[in-house]
C-alpha cells in the first residue's frame, strides 16, 4: 500500500449527503475486530484523496475503528 500524503487528503462534510444515503452508509459497515457486518457506525468522518473515498468511524458495538470506502459508480 502506498503513504498517503496527507496534504491531499481532504476532509468532506458526511451530513451533507442525502439522508438515505447517510443512513446507509452508517449501517453497511465490516468490523474488524467483531469479525460481523452491519452492527453499524458512529461518529463519521469523511475523507477524500484524488483517488479514493472514504468515510471512518467507530464500530457501534465495540467502538473499534470502521472504515467504508465510497465506490461511486458510473451510469
């Protein structure tokens, strides 16, 4: 993987998102550390690089760190 410089990494407004699509993003979560899905997200933040977007948070049953990457799909 390669280092990310952090000067390009930009931090966007989560809760400018539509609704919808926030409260998706908060309940299709993997954690880690729970080894289970969709136990959910709290406190996210989103990121954003040239290539990739990301939103991180904490783990709603054990407060460990999540991270979901933003796939935006063509049409």
């Amino acid at each position: 993987m390669t280092e990310l410089n952090e000067d390009s990494v930009v931090t966007l407004d989560f809760f400018a998102r539509d609704e919808e699509e926030q409260q998706d993003f908060l309940r299709q979560t993997w954690c880690n550390e729970c080894m289970e899905m969709d136990l959910g997200m709290k406190n996210p933040i989103e990121y954003s690089t040239p290539d990739r977007v990301w939103i991180e948070g904490e783990c709603v049953k054990c407060s460990s760190k999540v991270i979901t990457e933003i796939v935006e799909e063509e049409e």
